[in-house]
C-alpha cells in the first residue's frame, strides 16, 4: 500500500510566498503545511535575523491567521549563527 504525499510549502511570509499559499488555497490545492525557518542573529540572546516588525507579524497575525485558515505552521530556528 503506497502512503499519500504530503504537501509542504516553504514560506519566508514575504509577499510571494503567502500569495503561492492563497492560491493554493483559493485553487484547492493539496497544502498539509507550511514550514518556515527563522535564522537567529544571536541564538544566545535570542535576537532574530528577521527585521522586528517582520518578525512581529509573522508570529502574531500571519500564523494565526494561516491556522485559522487550517494551515498547520511548522516553525524551526536556525543555530547557524553558533558555527
């Protein structure tokens, strides 16, 4: 018995990938999840690469608003700034 796909976009939350996100949705496409991965400027101090205010949004309206959607967020940070 062969498993089903799943469905993955990887997402920055700039302007293309929440519009490739909509229209899958809008065009019913087969979407299980969204991964985004935030690079840390200082992991130790917990400052992201991200601009403030970008950062800001993601957390607190893009992703709720994505799961209100349905759209399960899977979140990762990056220890790159530790090599």
């Amino acid at each position: 018995m062969m498993s089903q796909p799943t469905y993955i976009a990887s997402c920055s939350f700039g302007k293309d990938s929440i519009a490739t996100i909509l229209l899958a949705l809008e065009h019913d496409e087969p979407l299980d999840r969204v991964v985004f991965s935030e690079v840390m400027f200082d992991h130790a101090r917990n400052i992201s690469g991200e601009i403030p205010e970008h950062i800001g949004w993601i957390y607190d309206t893009a992703i709720p608003k994505l799961h209100d959607m349905g759209i399960h967020c899977l979140l990762y940070t990056s220890d790159a700034a530790d090599d």
